[in-house]
C-alpha cells in the first residue's frame, strides 16, 4: 500500500477523479491507457459471470492502485 503522500507525489500531474459509490469505475475490454489511485475510499474490483450475479474478487483502499499491468502492455482491461 503507497502513502497517501507519495500517491499525491506520482499522481501530482494528474487528473483527479472523484466517483460516487457504487458507479462503474471501469469495465472488462476497455482500453488500458489508464491506470488509479484511491486516495480516499475503497473500490470493489468485481466480475459479471454468464447467467450469475456479481462476483466481488478484492476490494481496494486508499493507498491501492489498479490498472496498471494493463497500462504497461497496452491490452485491454
């Protein structure tokens, strides 16, 4: 887990997001030129299965990052 201090450092020049709970941060075969850092809050990292509800496989918090390995090979999410 990254402080919150060196998140504000690496992300400094960045666009801020601000999402409200519950909303879809992202989605599975979007393109990875992203990636996100949680400085406050928490974020569900979930999975749609074929005729099943969702499945919650983490759950993130500030401190946390997500998306990178995707922007690093430029595959889709």
């Amino acid at each position: 887990m990254l402080s919150p201090e060196y998140l504000q450092k690496i992300g400094g020049d960045h666009d801020e997001q601000i999402y409200a709970s519950g909303e879809q941060i992202i989605r599975q075969g979007d393109p990875g030129a992203s990636m996100f850092f949680i400085i406050d809050g928490e974020v569900v990292v979930s999975l749609n299965a074929l005729g099943e509800e969702q499945i919650q496989l983490r759950r993130l918090q500030s401190g946390d990052y997500f998306r990178e390995m995707s922007l690093m090979t430029g595959e889709p999410r």
